[in-house]
C-alpha cells in the first residue's frame, strides 16, 4: 500500500494524502515524505478536509486471502489507473564484514522455515567475512521453542534478536542489511521499499504474487506435491475439521473443503511441533532443498563454501 501511496504522489504531485487508523503499520507510511499520518483516531474537523475518503480494505480480492495471496501494490495501481513506481535494478554488492540478515519466523507457524535449514544456511555464511544477524518474532509464541531448536550458533560474527519493539526499527534494520535471507512474512515485502537483494524462501504462497514485479529478492518456491495439494495452494492459515483436526491439506490428508473451520483455540503444542519436528509438507520438503537453496546463496553472493 505505501509503495501504491508513492506512485499516487508521482502521478499527482499536488495531491495530499492522509492515512488513517494505520495501527502499527504508521512507521511503514511514515516513510512518505508529505503523508499524514493518523495512527488511531481523526476528528471530524480533521476528517472534513479531505475531499475523498477511500476504504484500501475494501479492495478487490482481500475476500480470497485465506487461499489466494494478494499482491495490494499492483491491484491499486491498475484500479486507479496508475503507473506502478520505478524500481532500480537489482545490485547485489559483496564487501568485507558486509551485513546479511536472517529472518526465518513468520507470523504463522505454518509459513516459518525449518530451524535446520537455518542452521545450514547460517554455517555457510558464518565462514566468509560477513556480519549475520537472526532476528526472531518474539510476538510468535512459538519463538523460545524455535531459538532453542537452533542450537548454539557458536560463530563470533552471528548474533541472534527475539526481535524488534516496533514495526519502525524494524524497517530500519531491513533498510540497513546488505542481503536478507527470508521466509515468507512481514520483512520479505518490507525489502520492496528499498529493493534490498537477498533470497525468499516461500512454501504455501505464491513466490510469484507476492513478490510480483519486484526481482530484488532471488525466490525458492517449496515444490511439494501431494495427494491434496501442492505448493503453492494459498492457504494463509491453518484450518480444521469439524471434529477439531488442525492442520492443512497436506498434513492431514483431507481436501480444503473438509477443513472448513478455523481452530477455535490456539494449541501451543501443536505450533511449537509445526516449527520443529512435524512443519507442514510444504514447509518440511525445504529441509530436502537445503543443498539447492545452499547453492543459490553462494551463486548470488559468489561464496566459497
């Protein structure tokens, strides 16, 4: 949406945009130089100097994002008859103690990568002279689990965050890595506003929508195949059965239209098992492409391993 708000201004460079109820995205906006910014509240006599109000939420295709990703950028560019901004071309530039951040955990336990492909993508970088930063979501709840799956990373030039306070610091750190290894979450599209190169590595979303016109990251996309399903199917959450089963298609052998519900209660075991020793298939199947993925890295930042 701000990259949508920055062609807005291109297009109309005397339009003034303010963006209300922005929540904890108002660092994300704030990046927009001339945008008002209102986070929680706008009073009438604010509100009556606008001269439109228009709802982003009731775009085209938000009704299908539990199984179809959507890609806010392009779809309001095109519903306002806008060009989408320039982007500059992809530079990935490798230099002494150059800093890469590792980003594994999603919002969902479902998308977050397996704690032993970090594990390998991390001894693989921690070899060169590079600074590496793993930064978990401590707002996850699975997050102690999936730190104490890593294992001591013992490498004197890693460091290893539960996370960021704010959506604003960690904008920053993104805008201040080099190159990003990520998994399918927050930071991967946070990397479009500043075209930070790196690699996303996707499993039940689409690699292709969401990351759409925007090449600054190298993408690997999970290949599983199933019976039920195969990646990517769009499933942004977990689902169950009526008789409680959580899981996904993949995982519990049934098709999307027998998991009609969402889980009624969060299961802490259950997600410390998702990001640990059962990940769904999608997800699991990464651990197979670690030699594939491990190539990729090094082809891209001309390692040796």
């Amino acid at each position: 949406m701000t990259l949508f708000l920055k062609a807005l201004k291109l297009r109309y460079p005397n339009v003034k945009i303010g963006v209300l109820n922005s929540g904890s995205a108002s660092d994300i906006f704030a990046l927009i130089p001339g945008v008002e910014v209102f986070q929680l509240f706008i009073s009438s006599k604010q509100l009556a100097r606008f001269d439109r109000v228009v709802d982003l939420s009731e775009m085209e295709g938000w009704q299908n994002i539990a199984t179809m990703p959507v890609n806010p950028e392009e779809a309001l560019c095109e519903a306002f008859g806008i060009d989408l901004c320039p982007l500059v071309g992809r530079n990935v530039s490798v230099k002494p103690r150059m800093k890469i951040g590792i980003v594994p955990m999603a919002s969902s336990p479902l998308r977050t990568l397996p704690p032993a492909l970090i594990q390998s993508i991390t001894e693989l970088l921690s070899k060169q002279d590079v600074d590496i930063t793993i930064v978990l979501n401590a707002y996850q709840g699975v997050m102690k689990t999936y730190k104490t799956a890593l294992g001591q990373l013992s490498a004197k030039n890693i460091r290893v965050l539960d996370g960021f306070r704010t959506i604003g610091e960690l904008v920053q750190f993104v805008e201040q890595q080099d190159y990003v290894v990520v998994a399918d979450s927050g930071p991967a599209h946070i990397t479009k506003l500043f075209q930070t190169p790196g690699i996303g590595i996707y499993s039940s979303a689409s690699a292709k929508t969401l990351q759409g016109r925007h090449a600054n990251l190298r993408n690997w996309q999970s290949g599983f195949s199933g019976p039920y399903c195969n990646a990517p199917c769009g499933l942004a959450k977990l689902r169950a059965t009526v008789d409680g089963k959580v899981g996904c298609m993949g995982s519990l052998n049934l098709p999307l239209e027998a998991l009609s519900e969402l889980p009624q209660e969060h299961d802490p075991k259950l997600a410390a098992l998702l990001v640990t020793d059962h990940p769904v298939p999608c997800v699991g199947t990464l651990n197979d492409d670690t030699p594939e993925i491990l190539n990729l890295i090094q082809r891209d930042l001309g390692l040796t391993r």
